[in-house]
C-alpha cells in the first residue's frame, strides 16, 4: 500500500476524533454540572432547622426590622448618562432604609457639577457622595473603581454591611431582611443568599426574570431543604444578579481573594462567559464553592409549588428584556420560571 494511503487515514481518524472532541467541548459546562449535581445527590443535605414561617408570610412586621444592619456603605456604578439620572435617584432614594445608618458613593465618570443636590433625598445620619473617576482607561473598567471606596471603608469598624450594584437595581429594606435571615442558616453550609432580578413588562404587566435562560428543573438542582419540607434554598447556574451584598466576615474574604480580580474568572473555563463590567459583582459567587454546588449562591423557593420567595426579588430598572423581540433575556416568566 502506498505512503498516501496510511496518510489518509491518519487524517480520517483525526477528523473524526476532533469532531468528538469539539462536540464534547460544546457541552463541557453541562457535563461539570452534572458531575456536581451526582456529588450533592450523594451527600443530600436536608432537614435544616430554621424559621420557617418568616419565607412563607406575604409582608414584614416591625419585628422583622431588628435584622436590619447597623451601618451599610454603599458603592452604586453609575456610567454618566443625563437621562437616567432620575432613575438614578429612585435607586438611591430606595436605599435609604436598607440600614439604620446608609452611606451611598456614587461611583461615576461623569463630573459633579453635572449631578442633582443628592444630599435632598438623605435622612438621619445617611449621605450620598459623588466618586468622579476622573483616569478611567476604558469605560468597562469603571465598575472596578468601586474597590478603591471598598478597600478603605472596611478599614473602618463602623460599617457593618457592604453593597455594591449596578444603577438600575431597585434593592429596599425586605430583600436585605430576608437576606440577613437566610445568611444565618447558610453560613455555616459556606453558601450565600441569592437576589433574584426581576423586570415587569410594560405591556402585559407580568413579572419575567431578567437573567434567566431556560427554566430550572428542581430535581436537577442541588438544594437544601427544611425539615418540615416547605422551604427550600436551590442552586441554579446562572446566578447573576448585578450586585452583592455582604457582611463583614464575607466582604473581609473577599477583598483577600483572587475573586477581587478582574482576571479571576478567566481562569474557570465553565464561567468564562461572564463579561468583565458582569465581574466586578460578581463576587465571592464562584469561589470556595462547597462540594457539589455550582456556585456558592441558593435561592429560597416554596417547595410545594416551586415559587420563589417573594422576598429575594430585586427589580431591574434598565433596559427593558421582556419587551425587547430580539433578546434572549427576559423572556421566563417568575411564576413558570421552577418546574
């Protein structure tokens, strides 16, 4: 047989093989995160104790707002458009009963002169401070800038609680509740509780997921779930939210991380499709992710009929998904969004 003839099938099976591969790879993060869902199945975490009762009432009481932090800083991203500087002011006017002392830094680069008098919308002991960015190499880069204000304030003992977020978040006084209720279940699992961003269509008036995909199959999901079987905190893998919240002890951990980088995620291949603006909120979501989890973010649903505590809603003021045609976001509705 002549030399050409080995050649060609050499090039035969190395075609055939690279196409196997380049279809495996296709589907590498589906195979991690089944892989990780096999290692909770086998350590099935379930029958927490916990209160129960506070995920499954409709409103707050006054009693609830003992939860609420001492002191919170605040470090919002706000790219200059004038347009939106009154959509601006409603996400910061929203915050000013997040804790019983608010300290909001407005991280921009537009200049001061070119903002409202914010100091009209503060009460008590809180403020609102302009952070002009006045070097800023490239425009995406700006939602790094906020760890400068992060890095001196945790400095200060006074501050108890940490929140960064996107200007178009709409984040109030139940969602940080409900957050601080659910860390002291979590903590000691090394899991986070998850805000879930939610728009309202202008035409239909229904309530879609900003962020979602594809609905979430609950018996695909690691999970934890309560010992009389009403509340469960379920990990889907896609958690985006476009803030996070912390407490001393979490903010602490991750300003000493390499989560704190912009170059952290490039280095986890199944999330390297998270954009760098997307990163610098992303936090502590993908690092020390405890065994059989996808990520370190549970968010708490009503087990009987896979409805996501109303509580850990956060509302998404920008561009609108769920009447955008063309997108691929916004277009699950929350009511459908657990099967």
């Amino acid at each position: 047989m002549s030399k050409n003839f080995f050649v060609n099938i050499q090039i035969f099976i190395l075609e055939k093989v690279r196409r196997v591969i380049k279809s495996i790879a296709k589907r590498e993060k589906q195979i991690l995160y089944f892989i990780k869902f096999l290692i909770w199945k086998k350590n099935n975490i379930k029958n927490i104790e916990f209160d129960e009762d506070f995920f499954l009432k409709k409103k707050l009481s006054n009693e609830d707002e003992k939860y609420l932090p001492e002191q919170v800083i605040v470090c919002v991203c706000f790219y200059f458009k004038k347009d939106r500087l009154e959509q601006l002011k409603k996400v910061c006017h929203n915050l000013q009963n997040i804790g019983k002392k608010v300290e909001i830094q407005i991280i921009t680069n537009g200049d001061i002169k070119d903002f409202p008098n914010y100091s009209e919308i503060t009460k008590n002991n809180n403020k609102i401070e302009i952070h002009n960015i006045k070097s800023l190499y490239h425009p995406y880069l700006l939602p790094w800038a906020h760890f400068v204000v992060m890095r001196e304030k945790i400095k200060n003992y006074s501050y108890s609680h940490f929140l960064y977020l996107e200007d178009d978040i709409l984040i109030d006084k139940s969602n940080i509740i409900y957050w601080q209720k659910s860390r002291q279940i979590l903590d000691q699992y090394n899991l986070i509780p998850q805000f879930f961003r939610v728009e309202t269509n202008s035409n239909n008036k229904k309530i879609y997921s900003s962020d979602l995909l594809e609905k979430i199959n609950y018996n695909k999901v690691p999970k934890l779930i309560s010992k009389n079987k009403t509340v469960a905190f379920i990990n889907v893998s896609n958690p985006y939210q476009g803030c996070y919240f912390y407490d001393r002890k979490l903010m602490e951990e991750y300003l000493n991380s390499p989560a704190s980088s912009p170059d952290f995620l490039f280095y986890k291949n199944a999330h390297e499709d998270i954009l760098i603006r997307e990163r610098a909120n992303a936090g502590l979501m993908h690092y020390n992710t405890p065994s059989g989890f996808f990520n370190r973010h549970v968010l708490p649903v009503m087990i009987k009929n896979k409805k996501i505590i109303d509580f850990c809603l956060i509302q998404h003021l920008g561009e609108n998904n769920s009447i955008n045609s063309s997108n691929s976001f916004g277009t699950i509705d929350i009511e459908d969004a657990i099967y």
